[in-house]
C-alpha cells in the first residue's frame, strides 16, 4: 500500500511535468495555424494570377523550379500528414485519460447566454441536490453593499461578512443583485456547494465530482457550456 502511494506521487509528478510541456508545446498552435494559413493563402494567390494571366506560365515555372517550391510544399505535406496520424493514433488513449482524470473534477467554471439561464441553473442546483440553505459572502466588494438587499428580503445576517438565505430566496436574491449590478464577484456556498459569480452568467463551482457530472448535464439542458 504504501509502496503504490510512493509511485502514485511518483507518477503525477512526472506527469505534471509532462502536461506542462506539452501545454507549452500546444501554445504555439495559434503560431501554426498562421503558418498554415499563410501557406495557402500564398498558394491560391499564385494560382490565381496564373489563372487571370497565362503569360505569366514561364515565368512561374522558372521561379519554382529556383527555388524547389515543390519538393518544399511535398516535404511539408508529409511532416503535416505525420503530425494528424500521431494525434489520431493518440485518439483512444486520450479520451481513456479524459474519462479517468473527470472522475477527479472538484469545480467547473459554467457558461451561460444570459443572466436568466444562470439563475435557473443555481435554482435547479439546490433542489437537484435537496439544498434548503446557502450563505451569501461577498468576494470583493464589502458586505455594506448587500445589506440593504438582505433587510429587503428579510434574510438573516450570520456573523462578519454572512447572510444566510433559504433556496426558497435565491431568485429574488440573485434578481435583486442583478438589477442593481452586483450579480458579480460574490459567492453562495453551504458544506456541500461552493458557487462563485464571476459574471452574471458565469459561474464557478466547487463541489465533489459525483456532483459535478450532474451539473455539466445541467448546464447543457439549459444551453450553458463548460
């Protein structure tokens, strides 16, 4: 047991280290397909003079012929070729991988068209899970600026910084932030849920990732994305 829990540790270190590389690797991928584009964007431009101009024909012949235009474009047809067939030949391994890690998901940042669809998402989130209470903190406004919405609503401050609020409020809440601009950089949490607006319509939250699976299908029949 404690010989597996050393190569474990073992392992994700190394794998760390591998992810890290390959991430830097796979940022120059906005620098290849710039490459790519401009490639054949120079190509059909070629053809398309040659094609609005036949005198040109001689000319073009020659200068390909200088400067082995050909053998160039077949030597990098085939290194582009190499590069799909290694990332198809990694296809299977990678989804294995995919599924493996999502089993150890702790928090989704959650996307939506609009603030309606991310309030519903948050209603459905507590009875989903039969959540009856969460408790309001600010992130980084102070907590002056929810006060009045909270004496409004009736709801019950716990403590520096606290509110605590019913699901049965949770609309009327996050309505009343909405409305006066607030519906950002504030959080909803209880022992099982932690929900962090970053915008009105994005959300990031933390919880186990048996619950996290049933959230990303939320997301989805709501339109969101993840």
């Amino acid at each position: 047991m404690q010989e597996d829990s050393a190569r474990i540790g073992n392992a994700i270190k190394r794998l760390e280290k591998a992810l890290n590389k390959a991430s830097l690797a796979l940022g120059k991928n906005a620098e290849l397909n710039a490459m790519l584009k401009e490639i054949y964007d120079l190509a059909s431009e070629i053809e398309q003079i040659s094609e609005t101009n036949p005198a040109v024909s001689n000319s073009l012949q020659k200068a390909l012929e200088e400067r082995c235009i050909v053998d160039l474009y077949v030597k990098f047809e085939n290194a582009l070729t190499e590069l799909k067939s290694t990332a198809k030949s990694f296809e299977e391994q990678a989804i294995k991988a995919s599924l493996f890690l999502e089993n150890y998901r702790n928090a989704r940042t959650y996307n939506f068209a609009d603030e309606n669809a991310s309030r519903e998402f948050v209603s459905s989130l507590y009875e989903l899970f039969g959540i009856e209470t969460a408790y309001l903190k600010p992130e980084m406004v102070g907590l002056s600026d929810f006060t009045a919405i909270a004496k409004e609503l009736k709801l019950q401050e716990e403590g520096a910084n606290t509110i605590k609020v019913p699901i049965t409020q949770i609309p009327a809440l996050i309505g009343k932030l909405q409305k006066s601009a607030l519906a950002k950089n504030f959080r909803l949490e209880n022992e099982l849920v932690k929900i962090v607006f970053r915008q009105p319509n994005v959300l990031f939250v933390e919880a186990d990732s048996s619950k996290i699976k049933r959230l990303d299908r939320l997301c989805k029949t709501l339109g969101g994305s993840y």
